[in-house]
C-alpha cells in the first residue's frame, strides 16, 4: 500500500506501517505484567486487558491497522537543567495534532477503499500501540519497552488508524537490535525495570510524575529527583538515540520554552484558574494542577 505511505509522509508522519489484525503474540506477557502489579494503580490497564490482547475486539470487523509514527526528538537545543521536562512534553498537545493527522489518513484510506470505516487512536484507547508498530514493521521493541524504529529511534509518538478494509500488510520487525546491550537497565535513576521489557511503573519517574495520583511519600519524592514531568533517561542513553535520533523541523512539535523550561517555583504556588490559564492544552493537564504542585514541590525540595 505504497499509496497510503506517500499519503502518510505527506500528512506529517516521520513513518507508516501496515498490520493485519490478530491475537496479541505477547498476550501471556501483558498478563504476567498485570498480576505482578506492575501496573500500579493504573487500573484501565486490567479493564482493558481483553482488547490488548486482542485489538480486534477494539473495532467490531477491523482488519487491518495502519500504524504512525511521529518524531518529536527536540535535540540539545535547551539545556537539561532542573525541573526536567521529558522532550514528548515539550510541544502542544500530541494528542490534538495527532488526531487531525490520523483523521486525514483515516479519510484518505476510506478514499481508497470505498465502504470502508475507521477509527484513530494516539495513546488514549485500548490498542498495544508498541506491539501493532512492531508488527507493522516500524520497529523492535527495546528492552527499555519503548518501540526503536532503526533509522528513527525511539523519541517517536505511536498513531494508529484500525479499519475493517483488508490491507496488504508489511512484514513485522522480527530482529531484536538490542543485543548485549543493557544500558537502559543500569542507568535508569530508580532502578525501575525487574528485567528487559518488565518495568515496574510503581517506581518508574514517569509514573510517579504524571500517573501517580496524591501526595509522595519521602521514597517517592526522593525517585523524582530533578524530573518535574516524565524521564527521558532510559531513552537519552540508548545507542539507537545517541546515533540517529535528529531534532524535529515539525511545524506541529516546535517546543514551547514555559513548558520545556518552566518555573518550579511558580508552579508550587500558582492557583488553579492561572495554571488552566497557562497550561491548557499541554501534557501538563493529565496530572492536573494538584499533581503538577506536587511535582513541583518535590523539585525544590531535591535543588
Ligand atoms: C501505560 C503507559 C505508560 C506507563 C507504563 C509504561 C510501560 N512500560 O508499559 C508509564 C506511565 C510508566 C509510561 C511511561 C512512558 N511512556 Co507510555 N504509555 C502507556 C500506554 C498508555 C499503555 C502501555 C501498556 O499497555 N503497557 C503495558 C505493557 C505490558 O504493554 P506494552 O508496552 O504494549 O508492552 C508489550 C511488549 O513489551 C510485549 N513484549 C513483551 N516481551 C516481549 C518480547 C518481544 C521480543 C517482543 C517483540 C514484545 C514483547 O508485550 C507487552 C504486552 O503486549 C501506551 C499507549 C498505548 N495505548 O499503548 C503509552 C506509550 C507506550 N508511552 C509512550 C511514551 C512516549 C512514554 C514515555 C517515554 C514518556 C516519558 N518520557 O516520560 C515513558 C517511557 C517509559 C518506558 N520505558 O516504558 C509512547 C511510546 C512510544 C514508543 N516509541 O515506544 C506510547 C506508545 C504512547 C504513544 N501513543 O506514543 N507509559
Ligand atoms: S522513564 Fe526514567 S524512571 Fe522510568 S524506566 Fe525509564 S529511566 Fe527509569
Ligand atoms: S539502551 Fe541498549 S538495551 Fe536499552 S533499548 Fe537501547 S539498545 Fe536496547
């Protein structure tokens, strides 16, 4: 489906790939993953499990899914001193220019195949989005988790159209590129990962940052550090990074220093209605005020 390709780049996406729709090969591991509570309290993930380990009960009759990927890599540009912002944050909203790309490949592929249908979804349904990109050949899944495209790395949001049309699908990523290398493992601050792919988000930065609802206990707070939202470490140290990772031009990720760089100090104290006024629209919101106070506090605490 070359054609849905060259629509694909031309909407904006740094790569597309093509998978036909089927039971999870790594089912067995979601559920192992779950019964270790390694989920923390992110209980969609239980809820959600049936449809993750089968993304086509998702979409009723979808056969096929045309993965997306976005990089959002900002290079050194702005220097990484405390609070730290992870670089996925760094830019509006990835939820909002997404959804409008995927919207015009979803159109595009209802073009192609005429009585088709379609639906998007970027980080916020029940799709193993990391498992569909590997299949659709975009990539291996690192022992870090995240999807390492060859050419691309990691620094990549994942975007995916399901359809019930029947598309030509790509050959899955089957190399795992990783080898002997562990770096990700031993450089992580808090020791997060039980093994290669199994984090424990209970102690993972990003969890506890965007994820973790109320207070922090002293471990807690101690585990962010300098990290005000998410962590970059497990990706900053990957040789795939180190080598190929090059910064966006994208008009849709330009980095917003107030959210890249923002004042600790003003986020402790800001009340609600200036925070919404402020961050609107931002990764900032999935916290929410409450979290990013905290988060904040916990930053000055560690400077
Ligand atoms: C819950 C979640 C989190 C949780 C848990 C993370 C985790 N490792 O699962 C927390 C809050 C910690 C988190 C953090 C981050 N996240 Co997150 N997260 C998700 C979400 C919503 C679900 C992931 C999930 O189901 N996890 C459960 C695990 C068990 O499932 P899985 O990741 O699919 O893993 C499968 C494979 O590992 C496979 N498997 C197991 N063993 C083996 C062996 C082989 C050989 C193979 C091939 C496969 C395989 O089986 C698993 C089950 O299917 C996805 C969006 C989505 N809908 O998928 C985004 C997503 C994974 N996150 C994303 C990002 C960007 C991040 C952060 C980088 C953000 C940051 N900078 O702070 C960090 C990275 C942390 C890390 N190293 O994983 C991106 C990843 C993009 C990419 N290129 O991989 C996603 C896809 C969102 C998006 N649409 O772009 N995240
Ligand atoms: S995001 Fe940070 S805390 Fe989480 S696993 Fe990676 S290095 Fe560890
Ligand atoms: S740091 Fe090494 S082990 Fe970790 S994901 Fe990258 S290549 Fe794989």
């Amino acid at each position: 489906m070359i054609e849905i390709k060259r629509l694909g780049a031309k909407f904006g996406f740094s790569a597309v790939g093509i998978a036909a729709l089927e039971r999870n090969p790594h089912a067995a591991e979601l559920d192992r993953w779950l019964a270790d509570g390694h989920a923390g309290t992110m209980t969609y993930l239980n809820r959600q499990a049936e449809k993750r380990k089968d993304p086509r009960l998702v979409m009723p009759g979808a056969k096929t899914a045309v993965v997306t990927l976005t990089n959002y890599f900002h290079g050194d540009r702005i220097p990484n001193l405390a609070p730290r912002v992870a670089q996925y944050a760094w830019s509006p909203d990835y939820h909002d220019v997404l959804g409008e790309r995927l919207e015009q490949l979803a159109t595009a592929i209802r073009a192609l195949v005429p009585g088709s249908t379609t639906r998007c979804y970027v980080d916020a349904g029940p799709v193993p989005e990391r498992e569909l990109a590997q299949l659709a050949g975009l990539g291996w899944i690192g022992k870090n988790m995240m999807l390492i495209h060859p050419e691309i790395g990691s620094f990549t949001f994942i975007g995916v159209v399901l359809t019930d049309a029947r598309l030509e699908p790509d050959l899955p990523f089957e190399a795992d590129r990783c080898g002997t290398c562990r770096r990700c493992l031993d450089a992580c601050p808090t020791q997060a990962f039980a093994g290669p792919r199994d984090l424990d988000a209970r102690a993972c930065i990003s969890y506890l940052t965007i994820e973790h609802r109320g207070e922090f206990d002293a471990t807690q707070r101690a585990q962010v550090g300098d990290w005000l939202f998410g962590c970059d470490v497990c990706q900053d140290v990957c040789p795939w990074n180190v080598s190929f990772a090059q910064a966006t031009q994208d008009p849709g990720f330009t980095s917003r220093t107030d959210v890249a760089r923002p004042d600790a100090g003003q986020l402790a104290t800001i009340d609600e209605a200036e925070f919404q006024r402020r961050y609107d629209r931002t990764p900032f919101t999935r916290p929410g005020h409450d979290g990013m106070r905290r988060n904040a506090a916990a930053v000055l605490n560690d400077t």
